[in-house]
C-alpha cells in the first residue's frame, strides 16, 4: 500500500493504535520490538505512526509482512 493510497484517509488514530498493538505483538515472535512505536499527528488527512513518523501505510505494510512470515513458518513447522 502506498501512502497515498486514499483508504489510508479512513483510519482513525484508534484504528492505527490497534493495528500498532497487533504489530508489537506479531514482531515479537520475530524478535521486533518498537517499545516506543504510538500515533503521532494527523497530515493532510493522513494518521503518521510515530517510529520516525511514518505514514500508516507502512504499519499495514509491515503487517502484512510479519502474517506472510508467521505464514510461512507455521508451513514450515
């Protein structure tokens, strides 16, 4: 998803702490950890996650990449 991906705008900053939660705690089987990970301001519409203000759009995106590991690990098990 790129950050101008126009569904980003329908996130609210209660969507992204839940989505940041949900990374935290996927990460961790992984061995990533951003203790200090939170929203930040609201940009032109657009929530920023707060590890180097990041758009939303890369926490979707590392999501994603942390379901296809655990994906892939559990076919490995």
């Amino acid at each position: 998803m790129k950050p101008t991906d126009p569904r980003i705008r329908h996130f609210t900053d209660e969507h992204i702490r839940t989505l940041l939660a949900e990374v935290q705690e996927r990460g961790k089987r992984f061995g990533l950890i951003w203790p200090s990970a939170s929203t930040d301001k609201t940009l032109d519409g657009r929530v920023l996650v707060c590890f180097n203000t990041a758009p939303a759009s890369t926490l979707l995106n590392l999501l994603t990449l942390l379901l296809d590991a655990e994906r892939e690990t559990s076919c490995d098990s």
